[in-house]
C-alpha cells in the first residue's frame, strides 16, 4: 500500500520499521528456537527458509495483504516481530501477529508493539477491526493482548495443530473506536 509508513516509534529505544532482506540471519535465529521453531511455515530453519519467509512478507506488503514490522531497539538489533495480516478491504479487517526472540521476552517488547502496530494499522491502513488468537495454554500471549487493548471475544475449538496435538485458541479483538490502552512500563 503505497503513502502508509514503513517506520514508527514505539516508545525511546523501541521501534517499528519495515523487514528487509538484511535481517535474515536474525530471523534464522529467532526460528532456531525451539518455541519458535513449531510455528515456523516450513520444516527446518535455514538461511534459504529465512530469506523466503522475508521474502513472503515483503510480498504481502506490496499487495496490500499483509504488513509485517521488525521490532527493534535504538541499536536496529531485531526484537521482534509485529504484523497485520490477512488484510480484508471490504470490511476493513486484519489479523495481528506476534513474536519476540528470547533475550526479549517479558520486557514489555510485544505489547507495546502490538499497541503500536494496531494504532497504524487505523490511522494508516484505515482498518476497521483487528483480531488476534492465541493458544489458551499461552497465558504470556494473552497478556500481550490485553495490555495492547485487544478484548477477548471467545474461544476457538481445536483451532491449531502443533506436533498432532490440538490447542483451543482465545480470540481477541480491537476495533478503532475503542479507546487507546494505557501504556505501562514493562507492558
């Protein structure tokens, strides 16, 4: 979508801004994990897989489908990840996602990117409402949420399948007349 940023200050220290094909070997690394590892979109975290998971994103943004962020420090070292997905015109709708890499994690890194992410997402992309899930056994991603605004709307059944279990997902939400969730420090 041409005349949306690319870049935008979360908070001092903390910003979003467009992945580009330099950022592959941090994303090799988050993948690496093995928290991470289960969610990636291909078996097996390679260079090559990383370049064409940013390669898919990058896509995705210059279709309009989809806008993904790398959330980083005052050093450009990569944190993070946020992202509008599954963009859907017609009803002005997205779907927000989310990770952090490990050194990352409980420093307040994803909600506040989430926070940030959503607020352009209805300024900049004129999105409507956004939606989010997460696993119910992820009571860390739910915090996320919550402390990014989203409410909980309901509860999906057996949505995902990770290593031929199944997991019930939470789904929340967030439309642009809601009122902006308060920032705190550490979330």
């Amino acid at each position: 979508m041409r005349g949306v940023r690319d870049r935008l200050e979360v908070s001092p220290g903390l910003r979003l801004r467009r992945w580009s094909p330099a950022d592959a070997g941090a994303v090799l690394a988050a993948f690496a994990e093995p928290v991470m590892a289960r969610q990636a979109a291909e078996p097996g975290v390679t260079p090559a897989a990383a370049r064409r998971w940013l390669e898919a994103r990058a896509e995705q943004w210059d279709a309009g489908s989809g806008y993904a962020f790398a959330v980083v420090d005052a050093a450009d070292v990569v944190l993070g990840h946020v992202a509008v997905g599954s963009v859907e015109r017609r009803h002005g709708t997205g779907w927000v996602s989310y990770w952090t890499t490990a050194a990352a994690r409980g420093r307040g890194v994803a909600s506040g990117g989430c926070r940030a992410v959503a607020a352009w997402a209805f300024e900049d992309a004129g999105l409507f409402r956004l939606e989010l899930g997460h696993r119910v056994d992820n009571p860390a991603s739910c915090r996320v949420a919550r402390a990014a605004g989203f409410a909980v709307e309901g509860l999906q059944r057996r949505r995902l399948r990770y290593d031929g279990v199944r997991y019930d997902v939470e789904l929340h939400a967030r439309l642009a007349t809601d009122p902006a969730p308060a920032t705190r420090p550490g979330g």
